[in-house]
C-alpha cells in the first residue's frame, strides 16, 4: 500500500456552492499525487486513453495501472506538462505564472 485514493465532501463553504466532492490520491510520504490528477483528468477529457488497465497518450502505452502511469510521467515531465496544458485549457484555467505553454 503506497497511498489512499480519497473522496472528500465540501459541506459548508462561503465562496462556492456547498456538497461538492472530489476525489485525489494522497500517496504516503509524498501527499496529493499530481501525475495522478493529470491522469483522472487526462482521462476525463480523452487526451489520455485506458483500455482495460492500460493507460495511453497519443497511442504509445505510458502504463498498465494508474501506478505505472503515475511513474512514467513522474520519469517524462514533458508529457505530464503537455498533457496538463491540454487539460487546463479544455477547462479554461490559464496555467500558472512561470510556466511555459506546452506546443499542442
């Protein structure tokens, strides 16, 4: 066991709509998986393709289990960001200052 996949609920908040959920992987030692976001999400928006347990990204295989995909971003940081600059657009939040476009 290297982390817990967590569900977490928003009962009461000032600044947006109450009850809403989301889920996130918090791996122990290391806290909320980024590459695993990018991959829910990558998924989501079909930028990233699972079939079965095989994860894909423009047809070449990155994993089997979200695990190995989690580490073959973790190991190609310019996928992982190609990938997150697609899904940051498709859902219309600007990527942070700092850091550079990726080429679609």
């Amino acid at each position: 066991i290297i982390g817990n996949e967590t569900k977490v609920k928003v009962v009461k908040n000032k600044v947006a709509p109450p009850f809403k959920e989301a889920f996130f992987d918090i791996l122990y030692g290391q806290g909320i998986s980024h590459e695993g976001e990018i991959i829910e999400l990558g998924v989501a928006h079909k930028f990233i393709d699972k079939s079965g347990a095989w994860y894909a990204y423009n047809g070449e295989k990155i994993g089997q289990g979200k695990d190995n995909a989690r580490e073959y971003l973790k190991e190609h940081p310019e996928i992982a960001q190609e990938i997150e600059a697609k899904v940051r657009d498709a859902v219309g939040v600007p990527n942070p200052a700092g850091e550079s476009e990726a080429v679609a």
